[in-house]
C-alpha cells in the first residue's frame, strides 16, 4: 500500500478525495512536527513513533575502502503495539 492507496481508503469513509488527501496530510505533518520536537506519538493498539539518536561513528567508504566519519543524526523509530502484533499473527 502507498499514500494513494491510504488516500483512496479514507476517502470510502469521508465525503470526497481531496477532504481524504487533506486527513492522511495532516496526519503525517502531525507525526512529522511532534518527531521533530522529540515527542512519542502512541496510537494505542497500532505502535509508538519516536526519534532516536544516533552517535557519530566511523564509516567505509565501499567503493574506494577509505574510513569516512558519519555525522550524529536524529532517525525515526516506530515500535508495533499490541493491537498491530496480534493482528498480524
């Protein structure tokens, strides 16, 4: 499934497509800004969105072997709840 694919999905539920792609937008710059200032975002029974630190550390280069440095960053992490678990299994 891809955004289209999500879009058209909520759309079945809302009164037009253009109202669904604003919902799924919205949705996703709400998680965006909440990730950005090192908030959790729990939907319970479907995981928990958060931003993880990662170190700076060392590299290689995989064309040429030379060791490069990697940048401290901040990466999006998502951890399955429960719900999402047993549904799948």
């Amino acid at each position: 499934m891809n955004k289209t694919d999500l879009i058209n999905e909520v759309a079945d539920v809302v009164s037009s497509k253009k109202e669904a792609q604003a919902a799924v937008d919205r949705v996703f710059a709400a998680i965006t800004k909440a990730l950005k200032k090192d908030d959790a975002v729990t939907i319970v029974g479907f995981g928990t969105f958060k931003a993880v630190k990662r170190e700076a550390r060392k590299g290689r280069n995989p064309q040429t072997g030379e060791t490069i440095k990697i940048g401290a960053r901040k990466a999006p992490k998502f951890i399955p709840g429960k719900g999402l678990k047993d549904a799948l299994n």
